[in-house]
C-alpha cells in the first residue's frame, strides 16, 4: 500500500471515528520516513547545585561505593535508562568555565567562582578527562558547551584540539601528558548558552556575527567533524531564531530552544514540587504542552531558511521548574518529582518524537538532583523519580522509526480551561516490534481508546507497562522510595487484526509493544 493511500486511509477513518467516538489513534503502519533520532532522550548535567559533586562524582576516596570516583549506583542506573547524550559544562555555568582550570594533577587545579549558582567555589576536580570518560562509560555522546560569554575564540580552538586531535600538536600532546592518548571525538559542540541572557545578553544579531566567527573557526579546527550547535531562542523568542536562521553559519547544524515549565499562576511563578494543588497539577501539564506550538512555529522559521531539514532542532533545556525543597539552598535548584512531572516528561517526548523530521535533540534539565532531575541523592542514597521511569519506557523509541498517527482525544477540563486528556507517538524498531505510548492525563478518570492499525495486521501484545501513582501528586521520597514505579499493563483487548481496546488508568502512562 502507498503512502498517500494509506494516509488517505488514515483521514478516512479519523473522519468516521470523529462522528462516531473520541477517543482512537489511528496509526499507518506502512512507511514512515523519518527516524526518531536518540538524542531526543538526551541528558543535561551542569556544574550547578549537586549535579555533578554528590550527583555524579563523589571521589575515589568516597565510602560512597564508586568507579574510579563516579558513583557506582547512578553509572548503572543512568545505563540501565540508555542514556544517549549528555550535556556539559552547563548552563549559564559554561559561559564562566575556562577548560584548562579544570585539567592536569587534581591539586593544581585552579579555582574559580560558581557566579551563578549559590555563589560556590568550584574547585574543578571533576573536567575535561572526568566528564568525557564518564562518557565513554556510559556509552553516551559527550555534548561539550563552548564558552562564548567570557571566553575567546582561541580558548575554544585549543579545546576543540585537546579533545579531539590525534596529531603531534600543542594541545594534543598536553591531553597526553595528562594521561590520555587516544582522542575522545566528541560530536556535539554547543556555541554559546542562553547568550541572550546569562551567555552575554547580546541581540540576535550581535550573536549571529560571533558566532558565525566561532563556528568557522570550530570548523576549522574540529577538521569539519563537529556538529556545531548555535544558541537559539527564549521560548517564544520567533524573531531570535528568524534572524539565527538567516544570517546561520555554514556548519551549523543546529539549534537550541529552552523551554522551561513553570506552573504558577502567569508565566515566571513557580509553586512547590509537592503538596501542591491540583490547580497546579492542571497549570503544570498545560503549560507543559506549549512546547508543541513552540516547536511548530520556530519549525516552520527554519523550514522557510533550511527546507531540506539540515538543521536540527535541540531542545537542549526543558523540564519543569519548581520551588526548591524546602531548608535547601536556594541557588543549588534541588527539587523533588511528581507524577505530575512524569506525565509533563511523556507528552513532551511525544511532541519531540511527532516532530522528529525537525527535532533532533533533546535534554532534559538536568540529570541529578537539580531541577526535573532523573535521579536524586542524599548521602550514599538514591531514588528513582517518576521521570526516570518515562525515559526507561521510551527507550524503545530511540533511533525507531516515527509512524505516522492521528490521535482522537475527549478533552480534561478545569475551572473552564481545557487539555487534551491524551497524548500519544507510536513507532516501528528495527525487528518490526511497534511501541505505542499513550499518556491519560485526567487525573479522576480512566480513557478507554481504541488503536487501529492501518496497512498491517497486530500479532500480539509482547510487553505493556504502566506508570501511574495514587495521587495526582505522588512522589518517590527517600523513605518510600517506590510509591511511583511502573509495573505490568494488562488493560487491553484484541477486537480483531487491526484494532486493539485499551483502559488507560487516571494521570498514567502506558508503553505497549506489538508484534
Ligand atoms: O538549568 C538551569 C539554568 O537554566 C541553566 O544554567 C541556564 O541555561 C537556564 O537558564
């Protein structure tokens, strides 16, 4: 079956659906023909509160068991998750970091001033060598962010040298005398972080000239390898990433845009991370879904400069913000995870992979212990959040090819603002497997949906699990760290080759693998 046949099959279908119930996906199983890039699953870790000290590193001498001074606990789990990308020095921390304080014997390091982030002093044992061999451990890309607000071109060059030469130059033989022979071949090279803010607060235009500057020269350097992404907008910041895209360097091959949630009334007041109202549960997941108009609109900015596609969209900051946990400092952004967040992770991947043709990287602020962290720690403790387990279910998306769907949603309503209460991606591995993800975010009620199947027959469900809670607000503390974990989903029913029923719990997650 071609393609426009079945998508006409598709619209024929949602037509009938449309009059006759509301809620179905209706999925064309024949061709995609994009690929749900990986990288949409993609980590940020920052020199910031306890992310990276505590978080990740804690030392040799650590009683906190550990590799080679990373913990050993958030190594495996951070594996076990498949994390595919990460992102490094930070944040507006990038824009201060000079990379060669933090190489060589770790009691010469110099020091410096965390400006940003509670007013810390960083004494630099964790670097260059630290962070790109937790890499290699962890079987991730290194995503390094170059410092554009207080560095200089030079600084830039060499760092692109030291990571990623193997010639008989300046930079690469310090890398060696600091032990390491082999380049690293890092891939991702970040210019310049929010310069519209704390990376410089430069207009559009002054940032496109710099970076046109850093680029070619990142270019030259990285010997044409690197995939340099340039800074993009502020949220709605349209006219940022108009200007970016037309005056865009040659060897940019993408472009962030950071989004953060923030569910207080307005656009800038956060509220608690727990306890909260359900007002707030309804705010958090609507403004959560604002990330799909964003990425529409800067999509149709870039394919108006770039129809091909050759430049990526990378969500390279998201996730809720919320208020710090209370008697914790202010500046270190440690903040606990709801299942309210779990289901703000799941439709925001949905709207990443449906718009993989542009999406092509995402990172979830930030990894550990630090705003919608994925794991959190207290001592020689860790938990789980619920967002951990939306990204241990959608693993079976990365590097899957998208198929195209059409989903039908009754709405959830609240004080007379509404949502729709489902969202949903669906896509096809390599073995032929489809994984269909299906989000209820109606917290007092259960969806029954039909998914249908169109140009292929289901086999049968091999694996569904669910992730949901008792409460709208439920969360994973230290002493009950399992209140929020997914378990199996048996909820479903085979009504014949095309079309499956399933009961999706209140404010739940499903992840269901066909054959
Ligand atoms: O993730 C925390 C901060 O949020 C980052 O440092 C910055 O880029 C953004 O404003």
């Amino acid at each position: 079956m071609n393609r426009i046949y079945s998508l006409f099959c598709i619209f024929l279908i949602a037509i009938a659906a449309n009059a006759q119930e509301t809620n179905k996906l209706i999925v064309d199983a024949t061709k995609g023909n994009v690929v749900i890039s990986k990288n949409i699953y993609g980590h940020f870790a920052e020199h910031l509160g306890r992310c990276i000290y505590d978080g990740i590193w804690v030392g040799k001498d650590s009683k906190i068991p550990n590799i080679n001074g990373y913990r050993t606990d958030i190594v495996n789990a951070l594996k076990e998750m498949q994390i595919p990308v990460l992102r490094w020095p930070g944040g507006c921390f990038a824009d201060t970091y000079h990379w060669k304080d933090g190489i060589g014997p770790v009691n010469q390091r110099a020091k410096m001033m965390n400006y940003h982030w509670g007013g810390v002093v960083e004494n630099n044992t964790f670097g260059t060598h630290e962070f790109l061999n937790l890499c290699e451990m962890l079987g991730c890309e290194p995503y390094i962010s170059a410092n554009v607000g207080s560095g200089t071109v030079v600084e830039m060059t060499q760092w692109i040298e030291y990571m990623n030469s193997d010639k008989d130059v300046p930079m690469a033989n310090l890398r060696r005398q600091n032990g390491r022979e082999k380049p690293w071949n890092v891939k991702y090279l970040g210019v310049g972080n929010e310069s519209w803010g704390c990376g410089g607060t430069m207009t559009p235009d002054f940032y496109v000239n710099l970076l046109r500057n850093y680029s070619e020269m990142a270019g030259i350097y990285g010997q044409w390898k690197l995939q340099q992404i340039g800074c993009g907008a502020n949220g709605a910041d349209y006219n940022w990433t108009d200007v970016v895209m037309k005056q865009r360097p040659g060897a940019m091959s993408g472009l962030s845009l950071h989004y953060y949630t923030i569910a207080g009334p307005g656009w800038g007041n956060k509220t608690a991370a727990t306890g909260f109202e359900k007002k707030y549960y309804f705010s958090g997941l609507e403004k959560a879904l604002k990330i799909n108009e964003l990425v529409e609109k800067h999509s149709a900015i870039m394919d108006k400069y770039d129809p091909k596609k050759h430049v990526g969209l990378m969500v390279d900051e998201w996730g809720i913000w919320t208020d710090v946990e209370p008697g914790t400092e202010e500046g270190f952004l440690f903040q606990q995870n709801s299942i309210r967040d779990a289901l703000i992770a799941s439709v925001t991947l949905d709207v990443f992979n449906n718009h993989a043709d542009r999406v092509k990287m995402a990172n979830i602020a930030q990894t550990i212990n630090v705003l919608q962290a994925v794991i959190l720690t207290e001592g020689s403790k860790m938990i789980l959040t619920p967002t951990y387990y939306v990204f241990k279910m959608y693993k079976v998306h990365q590097d899957a090819k998208l198929l195209p769907s059409h989903l039908i949603t009754e709405d959830y309503e609240m004080d007379g603002r509404k949502i729709p209460a489902l969202s949903s991606s669906v896509s096809e591995d390599q073995n032929g497997n489809i994984h269909v993800s299906i989000t209820n975010l109606n917290p007092d009620k259960e969806i029954t949906l039909s998914v249908e199947l169109v140009g292929k027959s289901f086999g049968k469900v091999n694996a569904a699990s669910v992730l949901t809670a008792p409460e709208y607000n439920s969360f994973n503390s230290f002493d009950n760290p399992e209140v929020v974990k997914p378990i199996d989903f048996r909820s479903f029913k085979k009504i014949n080759a095309s079309s499956l029923h399933l009961t999706v719990p209140s404010k739940a997650l499903v992840v269901l693998e066909i054959m």
